[in-house]
C-alpha cells in the first residue's frame, strides 16, 4: 500500500463535509424537539470533524452535553 498525499487531503475533505451536513441536521432536529444541544460551524469544529469524521462530531454534541 502506498502512502498518497492526494488520497489523504481528499478523505479529510469528505470527513469534514459529511461531519458538517450531520450538524446541521442534528441542530435542526435538536431545535425541533426543543433539546438544548447546538454546536456552531467554524474552522475548529470543521477541523475536528475532519480529523475524526463522524465520531468526532458525536465528540463535540458530547462536551456541548457535558457543558450543559
């Protein structure tokens, strides 16, 4: 297996995309049902889901959950 440059930017990119379009859907449901959970889109919350994909937004729900 090579290591590819490419290969990594791109899964970044679509982590971060897919992370961002699942927060908005979770703030938009979350509205809906009246629960206090929200998370903002900016570089740091991009960058997290990102790098961690969809358990680091199940990450950041977490510590905005634990902050309440």
């Amino acid at each position: 297996m090579r290591f590819s440059i490419r290969r990594l930017v791109w899964n970044f990119f679509f982590r971060m995309a897919v992370g961002l379009v699942l927060i908005v859907a979770v703030n938009f449901v979350c509205t809906l049902a009246n629960i206090p959970l929200w998370v903002g889109i900016n570089p740091v919350t991009a960058a997290a889901t990102g790098f961690f994909g969809v358990p680091g937004v199940l990450l950041l729900y977490g510590v905005v959950g634990y902050g309440l």
